[in-house]
C-alpha cells in the first residue's frame, strides 16, 4: 500500500503555516492556521475537514515541501467525511472506470497522453504536433485519477494510479506529453507524495509548445490581443509552470493583462465548488472571477484545463470575452483556427 | 380491378390509395414488438370532405377503417387487427390558425409536432406547445389521441388537456364540431362551459372517430432554456425531490431516469429539470430557488446536483433523440415501452421492479419517469430494448412489457397507450359500470364496430 510522504515535523516547525493562512476559501489567523494543521496532523475533527472547497491551492502555498492537500483528503477518507453529494462522488468513480475501451494510437517513445477528455484529441493536431504523428493515448486507462482527490476518496488515486503507470509501462514509452494540466500534476506531485514510481518522463505540454514556437517563429502571426490566464485547481500541483503562460503569450503577440485572481491568487472555474459547497458558493467564485477578467479589460479567456473551458465559456461570453484554450491560441497564431472577430 | 379500390381512387386520386405489395407490408406492422396483420387498402386523404367520404364507404361495406398518424405508438395501435383501410393521415398537414393573442392554433388531422415547432419558430418567436420527446414525424391529432405527453406537461398536463376544440369524422360519416369551434368561429375551449364532449375522442385511440382538426393550446417561450441534473442513490427519495421542486412552481419538464449504462449513470437516479427565463437573472433566481429546495439533501450527501455542462446540447434538443439511442444499445434498434400513470410515491416499487424484470428476462433497461401537473401523477417508461433481427429477444421484450403493465395496474396505476391486451387486462380491472357506459359510448358511436376494430373492445 502507498503511504502519504508528509513529515510532520516540518509542519510542527512551521513558522508560516502558509498552506492554511493563504487558503482563499477560509479565514485563519496564524495561529489558528497552524493549530488546524496540527489537529489535521493528529487525527482530530476540524474545520478544514469540512470547509475546504478542495482548490488544490494549499499544495502549492506549503514551500516545505509537505502535501497538505493529500493529508487533507486521507483524512477525510479515513472519518468517512464526503466532500460531494455520495452520488455524485460515486458517478465519478463509475464514469472513470477503466473498462478496455482505451483508444491507443502508432505508440512511439514519445507519446502524448489525451488523458480521459474528449476535447483533447482535436487539439492534439496540425503543425505544432505534427512530429508526433499518431503517438497518441486516451482513455481511462490512462487517465490521472487526480479527480477523486475533490471526492476524498484517495483510496481510488492510490488504486488506480499504479495502474495507469503500468499501463505506460507495457506500451514501453519513454516521455509522455501530458495535454491535460492534470495528469502532468499527477505524475510530478501525487506520484511521488505517495513514492510510486513514474516509468517515464513526464512532460508538460505548455513546456512542448514553447518549444515548438520556437522552431516555427517565422510562422508566427502577432494576435495583438489582451487576454487573461484561467488558472485550473491542477495547475497547483505544478507551480513550477505557470511562468509558461507569460512566455508563450510573449511569443505570439498576447498581452497576459494583470488582475487580482490571478497567480497564487486565481480562483478556480467553480465546477468543483460547485458540487462541494453549492450554487451560492460557486456563483460567487465565477462572478467575482469573471468580473475581474471584465474589469482588466481582457478580450480573450484563455483556459489551460478543458474541463474549466467547459464550465466557464459559456459564462464569460456572456460578459463579452472570447473563450479559447492556450493551445487554439498558438493555433491561431499560426494561422491555423481563425480568429473570430 | 378491385371495386372499394375503385370507390377509394374516385375519393382520394389514385396515387393516394394502395393495395400493392410494398404498402401492405409496409402498413400491417409498427416499430414495437406487437405481430404484424395487413390491411387490404392504404388511403392517404387530403380533406375532411375525402375522409368522411372513406368512413361512409367503409359503412356501407362494413370495412373496419384505422387511423394512423406516423405509427410510433409502438403498441401496435395502428396495426389494422382485422385488415380492412389503413387511414394515413399525414397529407392533411396544414397550419390553419393561429390565435396569437388567444395563444392557440388549428392544425389538420395529420400535422406533424415538427412541422408545428419549425412554423412557430419561424412565425411566431413567442409561442411554443408541448412537443413530445416522440420523433419529429410524429402527428399532433393522434397525440392527443392517446393522452401524450409533452415538454409543458409537468406544468399544463397532458396534451390532451392542452386540447381546445376538434373537428371530427365520426364512425357514421358525420362530421362534428366539439367545444366552442361547434357555436362560433374561435377555438378557445374544448368544452367548458358546454359539455365536454372532447372526452368521447381523447383517450379512444382512433375508435370513436377520426380528428381531422384539432385546436391546441399555445405557450409563451421563453428567451432562454436550461437544465440541471440532480442525482440521488436513493429511490425513496425521489418523490420527496419532486415534491419540493415542483412546490417552487418555477420549473418547466421534470423527467426521472435511471439506466445502468454508460457507467456514469449506473446505481443513481436522475432528476432532470428544465427552467425557462426571459433574462440571465429570472433563470438565476429560479436556479437558486431549486438549489434552495433542495438543501436538505444536499447537506445530507444523500443527492446533488451533478455536472451537465457536457451533456446539455442533448438534453436541450426538442425532441430529444437521445431518446432513440437507447434502442441500439443491444443493437439493431427497437425499443418498446409500458408506461403506465401513477402516482410519483410509487417510484421506488416500479424502479426495483424495471431492474428485476430486466434481470429475470435479460433485457437492457432503461426507466424514465415524466412528471404530470405538478407531481399529480407520473408516466412511469419501463423501457427494454431489443435487436430486431433476434425473435427470441423480442419475444422476452414483450413478455417483460406484459408484466409490467401487470404490475402497474396492479398497484392502481392506469394503461398509456395500451396494446390490445393491456387495454384487456385494464378492462378487467374496471368498474363493470364504467364498462358498461364505455361500451354503450361505443355502440352508439360505431354501431358497425369499424373502427379500429380489436381496440377498446368492451365484451
Ligand atoms: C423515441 C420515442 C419517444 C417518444 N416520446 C414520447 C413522448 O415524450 N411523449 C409522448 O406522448 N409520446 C412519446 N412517444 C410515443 C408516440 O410516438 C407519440 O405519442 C406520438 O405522438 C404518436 O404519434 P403518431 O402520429 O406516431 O401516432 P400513431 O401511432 O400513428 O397513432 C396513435 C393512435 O392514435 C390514433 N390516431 C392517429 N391519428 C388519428 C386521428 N387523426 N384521429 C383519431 N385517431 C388517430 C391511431 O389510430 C392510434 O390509435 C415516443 C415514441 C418514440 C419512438
Ligand atoms: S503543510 Fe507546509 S505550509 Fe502547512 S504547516 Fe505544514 S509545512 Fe507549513
Ligand atoms: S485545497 Fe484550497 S480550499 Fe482546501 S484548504 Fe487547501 S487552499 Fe483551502
């Protein structure tokens, strides 16, 4: 069995308690946040087992190298707390259930992965992935079951993520270009936490696109537009990436337009919250979030994760904003979707 | 040549009338599971003048006469039992009136609920009527028929109830006038405050005579259309749910569904909700009210609401074809249903009972639950699908169907549009005076039993 890496010393030595204090979901003194932590540490009941809306956001706010948001979920898992409604928990770990109907492309060393998201395929394709060919992978079977860490239920992750790897394992690739935010978290945050190890080299497809600018510069129209950046709950397992957006939003001619909720600050699409903490909870997050976009003066939203695509589009044309993925971004930027007026 | 073919070309034209091979074939069967029997002659009329002259012929020759809209009952209700015509309606398909203001419109006997949603849409931006999740094809006259159900049902009732006045041939050849059609020029009651005698047509499946007009009531449509999905594992909740949502009284359609199948929908119950607005805040503010009405159980993890941003272009379709992708499950695309009208308390009884039946003759299942009047009553679908080129499979499908129209009626529900032997085993279950006044109805109605012969067929 896999056993969550959290060293409680380093938190009882902690002189921030960050993790907690930053938490924008709930209020904490200092000490109050680390005296939590502590309960969370002992075992007990507290309030963070019930409140948090599960952002991911304390995972990247703890410096220590500690994984607050993991011992948050085992714990709820252990006093049987649900996060989510039970059906609605169970409905996510019935829908991702691997049942042989993965769908596997020409697997060369380098294989990029589509995770479980049907929107992937589509944008896994023309110039910037032409090399990769038909290296694909999609389906649950290689999905990162990240998800069910919203639910509580880290039994699920702890089954299925060796699983996943093997199933990398046995098609023998040697990198693997993660096209959901998530499943690169996955790899380079839960894996190791809980000490399984990953057979391949996992990489960030922000960290591929950048690259393939680069070799395609002159093909590269400026968009001249101003846009922001839609920061997923995954995102926090992976901080080490966020500089990418700015990067490769130089590159092709996007101005990243600063705001509030953005950075460590960024709220998340609220289809979680959604479910945890109710529609009053989740309305407030996208109101104040699009409101924000609106206030900055973005024309464009730009999502990293499909999933928070789904959710807010429909949303943030409402308030006169131009939903697009990062990689339909740089696809327009090589001429390759137009750019609607 | 033929001579009631003959008389049949001198009413309708001859490429409106058929006894060739092809039609027959074509005309003795339906897409359920009943057995096919052929008719000796298709017509197709254009007029109420042709109509009445076909129902004359077949008096005079005593040859029963069946009407059919697009034959999707799927209980065999146009399957002619005992040959004779086959009445295709479909080429009376005009739009006569619309009443804007009265909000109701007149459409011949064989006007399609497409035909109807597309013209609306087009001319009429403000009104809608309660189209049913039935294919597009599918006729308005035999709807009501048949007591159907549609979008606005959970908040007006059946669309039969939605009726404002008909024009029918009777079985005798006269054509009659019903609700306030009879008296003046409008169409804006079926009956009341005369008596009501839409009542001797709906619900008689084509026995009592042929609807060649029919006035419906129109609704206003909103700007906007939404839904949301609220999930519980938990069949003894379902009624309670209902109960509190349709209390908001803010909700347009409430359906419940369960199915085993993709795994996403295995184990829950779905309560699907449709809200309309004018404006982002009406929708919002009736969201929030449901939310509200809900808290209880959201707060106990016992329901929630699920995800559905993915699925909803499927679920805002009018009609939902989904509907019809459930037929190809076990492939080869037939699917046939008992849905009886009952009471929503009993919603916990006929879900166990869909999964034993489908388990005891292993079938695929699908259950879903319409909401009548705002929770008055529910259209229980106990649903089986089955490949058409497997007779044994079908053969399950059928007895399945049969039980659970058993069932249904066993625990006081009532029979939608029952095939001859539930409409046999509803009849036993009557009230012999009841019986009695159906029968004497009928007799008077159709002293020659021509119509639909075979179908509420009091002994
Ligand atoms: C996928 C699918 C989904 C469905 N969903 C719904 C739904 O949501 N709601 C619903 O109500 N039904 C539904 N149905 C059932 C059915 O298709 C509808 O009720 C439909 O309205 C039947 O119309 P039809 O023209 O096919 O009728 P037919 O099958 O042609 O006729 C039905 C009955 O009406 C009689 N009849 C036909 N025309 C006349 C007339 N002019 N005068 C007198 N009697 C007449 C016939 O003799 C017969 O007894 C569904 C069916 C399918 C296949
Ligand atoms: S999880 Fe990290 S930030 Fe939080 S108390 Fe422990 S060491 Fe400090
Ligand atoms: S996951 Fe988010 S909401 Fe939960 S404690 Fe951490 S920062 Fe707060």
């Amino acid at each position: 069995m896999y056993d969550l890496k959290h060293d409680e010393k380093v938190c009882a030595t902690c002189p921030s308690a960050d993790c907690l204090l930053k938490c924008q979901y709930m209020e904490f003194e200092q000490d109050e946040a680390h005296e939590e932590m502590m309960k969370l540490i002992r075992g007990e009941d507290c309030r963070v087992l019930h409140e948090c809306i599960t952002c991911y956001g304390c995972e990247e706010y703890c410096r220590r190298g500690n994984h607050p948001f993991y011992l948050i979920c085992e714990r709820r898992e252990e006093m049987g707390i649900l996060t989510a409604p039970r059906p609605i928990t169970n409905q996510w770990i019935n829908m991702t259930q691997m049942q042989g109907k993965q769908k596997v492309g020409a697997v060369k060393e380098r294989v990029m992965s589509f995770c479980f998201l049907p929107q992937l395929p589509l944008m896994g394709s023309g110039e910037i992935f032409k090399d990769l060919g038909w290296s694909f992978v999609f389906g649950a079977e290689f999905m990162c079951p990240a998800v069910h860490t919203h639910f509580a239920k880290m039994s699920v992750v702890k089954e299925r993520l060796p699983q996943v790897l093997e199933n990398f394992s046995e098609l023998g690739v040697k990198e693997v270009i993660c096209m959901h935010d998530e499943c690169y978290g996955t790899y380079t945050s839960i894996a190791p936490a809980y000490g399984m190890e990953v057979p391949f080299r996992p990489i960030h497809y922000m960290d591929y696109l950048y690259d393939r600018l680069e070799e395609l510069r002159d093909r590269i129209r400026l968009l001249n537009i101003r846009a922001v950046y839609q920061r997923p709950c995954s995102s926090r397992l992976s901080p080490q990436k966020l500089h990418r957006v700015g990067e490769i939003f130089r590159m092709i001619g996007v101005e990243l337009v600063e705001r509030e909720y953005q950075g460590e600050n960024a709220l998340c699409c609220g289809e979680i919250p959604r479910a945890i903490a109710g529609f009053r909870a989740a309305s407030d997050i996208q109101r104040r979030n699009i409101q924000d976009m609106v206030d900055a003066g973005a024309q464009y939203c730009v999502f990293n994760c499909p999933a928070c695509q789904t959710t807010l589009s429909e949303r943030v044309v409402k308030f006169g904003l131009k939903p697009v993925h990062l990689i339909e971004l740089c696809k327009m930027a090589l001429g390759e979707i137009e750019m609607e007026d | 040549m033929d001579r009631i073919l003959q008389s049949l070309i001198d009413i309708v034209g001859e490429k409106a009338v058929s006894n060739h091979a092809e039609e027959i074939w074509y005309y003795a069967r339906d897409p359920g599971v009943m057995p096919p029997h052929e008719p000796d002659y298709v017509v197709a009329p254009r007029t109420t003048e042709e109509v009445q002259r076909i129902v004359q012929l077949a008096n005079r020759e005593r040859i029963p006469i069946v009407p059919m809209g697009n034959g999707m009952a799927l209980t065999g209700l146009v399957i002619p039992l005992k040959g004779g015509i086959v009445l295709d309606m479909k080429r009376m398909d005009r739009i006569l009136e619309v009443n804007e203001r009265g909000r109701y419109v007149i459409v011949e006997g064989g006007t399609s609920q497409g035909k109807l949603k597309s013209y609306l849409e087009d001319h009429y931006p403000h009104l809608r009527h309660s189209i049913p999740d039935a294919p597009a094809a599918t006729t308005i006259a035999a709807n009501v028929a048949i007591h159907g159900q549609g979008r606005l049902t959970q908040q007006y009732g059946f669309n039969s109830d939605m009726v404002t006045g008909l024009e029918v041939v009777l079985p005798t050849g006269e054509v009659c006038r019903i609700g306030s059609c009879s008296m003046g020029p409008y169409w804006f009651s079926k009956g009341p405050t005369l008596p009501d005698l839409s009542g001797l047509f709906l619900g008689w499946l084509g026995t009592t005579g042929i609807i060649t007009k029919v006035g419906i009531r129109l609704y206003p449509r909103k700007k906007m259309r939404d839904v949301e999905i609220f999930v519980t594992d938990r069949d003894d909740l379902v009624a309670d749910i209902v109960y509190r949502v349709t209390h908001t009284e803010m909700v347009e359609d409430i359906t419940v569904w369960f199915q085993p199948k993709p795994l996403m929908f295995k184990d829950n119950n779905h309560i699907t909700i449709y809200l309309t607005g004018d404006t982002d805040e009406e929708l919002e503010f009736k969201r929030l009210m449901i939310w509200d009405a809900l808290r209880e159980f959201i707060d106990s993890k016992d329901g929630g609401f699920m995800s559905v941003q993915p699925l909803k272009p499927m679920l805002l379709e009018m009609p939902q074809r989904g509907i019809a992708a459930f037929a190809d499950v076990p492939k080869g695309g037939g699917f046939e249903y008992s849905g009886p009208i009952t009471l929503v308390d009993q919603y916990p009884m006929y879900a166990e009972k869909v999964k034993q039946l489908a388990s005891k003759y292993n079938v695929v299942y699908a259950g879903t639950a319409r909401i009548i009047s705002g929770g008055h009553a529910m259209m229980f679908g106990i649903s089986f699908a089955f490949n058409r080129a497997d007779p044994d499979m079908i053969d399950r499908v059928r007895r399945a169907v049969h039980e659970a129209t058993e069932f249904a009626l066993d625990l006081g529900g009532i029979p939608w549009k029952p095939n001859i032997h539930e409409q046999k085993l509803a009849m036993e279950r009557m009230d012999p005076n009841t019986l009695r006044l159906m029968k004497m109805i009928k007799q008077n109605l159709d002293p020659q039993g021509i119509m639909n012969p075979g179908n509420w067929e009091v002994g």
